[in-house]
C-alpha cells in the first residue's frame, strides 16, 4: 500500500495515535476516530514507566528495546513536551504501622521503609506523563497531516469481495479508508461484533497523582507493602519531571463498561492509596492530591499483544491487548504497525508472536460488554 492511503485507526490511545504519527510521517493520511478523548482512558492514566530489558526472554523483548529507544528520539525530535526523564529505580518492603527501624537515606520516604535493591538505572528505566505524550504525538500526527474525528464506529464497511473499505459511525457517517486499524485497547472486545477477534479482556487500576514539587528525586519504587489486615499490595511510585508523582497499588476485574466515560473506582479504593502514602512517605502523605484516577487496561488470553494483520480480511488491521507495557510499547507498535499496513511487513520487529491467529476467535454470541 503507497503513501497517500486513507487509513482509518479506531481508538485515541497511546496504541493508535502511535500508529497514526508513523502512518503520517511517510505520507499516508491517518484518520483516528476516538468516541471520548484523545488519552481519555489508561493512555492518560498510567503510570508512564519505560523500561529497556525487563522484558528480556520472552516475545515482547525486542518490541521493548526498541521501543524504549524510539522514546528517547521522540522526545528529542519533537521537543519533550511530555517530560521524558531518565530515572533510578529501586524495589524494596514496607509494613503498615511498622515503627521505624534505622535512619532514613531517603527523607522523603518513612524509615519503617526498606529500599532492598536497585533494580533499573537511568540507562534503562525511563518515564514519561502519559496524558502529554499521547496528546503531544497526536499534535505531531496532525502535522503532519493525520486528522480527529470524534465518534463512536458502530461497523465497518466491506466491499462485495468482503474487503473492510471504511468505517460507519454512530451518527451514520460512513468513513471511507483504504485500510481500518482496530486499536481501542479493552474497548477493542466490540470489534468481535465485526470481525473474528481473540478475546480482549479489562483490568481495572487505580491511581493517585500527587503534587510533590521537587521533593522525590529522580528515584522510581516498586515496593511490596504489607497492610494492617494482612494483604500484601504492590505499590508503584513515579516521580514526573512536571513535579507531579503517581502512586498506585490496587487492582480488581470488574466488568468494562460499554462507554470510557462510564469507568468508576471500586468503593474505597482510592482511600486505601491514600492511607498507604501516609505511612510509606511523608511527602506523598502531605501533598495534595490532583487526580484520583481509575482505567482499565487489555490483556488477552495468552499475555501478549494482538498486532497483524486480520486473517483472510483484507484491509484490517488490530493492535491491542498490551497489559501494562502499553506506553513502553506504543512507539515500536506505531512504527512496526505503519510498515506492516504500508510495505506488507514490520523491517524493525518480528510481529509473528503477536499474530492474530494464535488465538480462537470469540463468538460474537458470548459477547459481553
């Protein structure tokens, strides 16, 4: 497919504005058609973590390394407007209510706190602000041509040959494309209703993002952390370069929602993170909290990314299902996606673990949503 194809690209995340900035850059004319807002969900939400080789014996390996460095081009070449930074990042252990047992290194963590090892160093753990990065690289699509359309896609439009031409929305217009990208992450579960696509599932986070200035140093924490009634969560803490940190710990599989817009937090989730802060730091503890967030992420069956070509329809495409590497991964998944539907084939990554036809399609039947 030359450059200069119309490429319709259903979803507004990390994933599909990705592909939608390595589409324009060799002339193709990416339409995204996003039903909430550009990063409106996870895209927007995450933690924005970037790690260079901790995927390292298993398929996504390559994927990451080379997309850990295409984010470090990015934010050279298009000015950094989403705060790439490089980062130290330690694990360590903590208990609720625990006195403090030495003196603490660290100020701004509680000295009940325990750092164990470092496991990441700025040449191979990275961060970026999830929300800006998509936003920013979406305002880079467009331009370079790439457009928005707000709407939600309802089927896609075949040919008499059964080759997918086009998307209709909602309203009834009907979006012509030489090629359509199913990129809706969770969401991406209705495109069963179209095509035969692998389960898609939904796993639902929740989040905090604390105004802490410049009282965190560059320092990343993967910790696990014992709470009074004896469960173990494992929180995450990200300081950002904008002065913001995110903090998160608690996860849960309640049932997606058919609208983004409808996502709610599970009952005292959000409350628990902000009772795990107070006793992990007494910077988290103090500062005022600006987002209270929760997101659902994909994932599919087998724990690997769908990204291919759809089998025996011409002109689909999909890339979803990245769990929690789904910012990692998102520039790689833009550039391997872009050649594939363009040169018929990724030159930088193998996509052959990620094919569609590993997995049993869903019956549209069993669709629930």
């Amino acid at each position: 497919m030359s450059a200069g194809k119309r490429i319709v690209i259903c979803g507004g995340g990390a994933i599909g504005v990705a592909i939608a900035y390595f589409l324009s850059r060799r002339g193709a004319r990416p339409i995204i058609v996003e039903r909430h807002a550009i990063a409106g969900s996870a895209s927007g939400k995450s933690g924005g973590f970037l790690a260079f080789d901790w995927c390292r014996g298993n398929p996504l390996d390559r994927l990451a390394r080379r997309s850990f460095a295409l984010h470090a081009e990015l934010a050279d070449a298009l000015g950094n407007p989403w705060g790439y930074r490089r980062l130290t990042t330690y694990t360590g252990h903590a208990v609720e209510g625990a006195k403090p047992h030495r003196s603490n290194e660290r100020p701004w963590l509680n000295g009940s706190v325990t750092i164990t090892d470092q496991i990441g160093s700025p040449e191979t753990t990275a961060l970026v602000e999830p929300h800006a990065f998509t936003n920013g690289l979406m305002r880079a699509a467009e331009t370079n041509g790439a457009t928005l359309k707000m709407g939600t896609v309802v089927d896609l439009v075949r040919t008499g040959n059964d080759a997918i031409r086009g998307v209709t929305l909602e309203s009834g217009e009907i979006v012509d494309a030489d090629a359509v990208v199913i990129a809706m992450g969770p969401w991406s579960l209705l495109a069963a209703r179209w095509l035969p696509l692998p389960p898609v599932f939904g796993t639902k986070g929740h989040s905090l993002v604390l105004d802490t200035g410049d009282a965190i140093p560059a320092e990343a924490l993967f910790l696990e952390y014992q709470e009074a009634n004896g469960e173990t969560l494992s929180p995450e803490v990200f300081p950002r370069a904008d002065g913001t940190t995110w903090v998160c710990a608690i996860s849960s599989t309640d049932p997606l929602p058919v609208d983004p817009a409808e996502v709610t937090p599970d009952d005292g989730a959000h409350a628990r993170l902000e009772a795990m802060c107070r006793n992990l730091s007494p910077v988290l503890g103090s500062a005022p909290i600006l987002a209270r967030q929760t997101c659902f992420r994909p994932l599919t069956q087998d724990g690997l990314p769908l990204m291919g070509a759809m089998p025996g329809v011409d002109g689909a495409y999909v890339a979803t299902g990245h769990n929690v590497w789904g910012m990692l991964n998102a520039p790689a998944t833009g550039e391997a996606m872009s050649e594939l539907i363009l040169d018929g084939e990724a030159s930088q990554v193998d996509l052959t673990p990620f094919a569609l036809g590993r997995l049993r399609p869903l019956d549209p039947a069993k669709l629930q949503v």
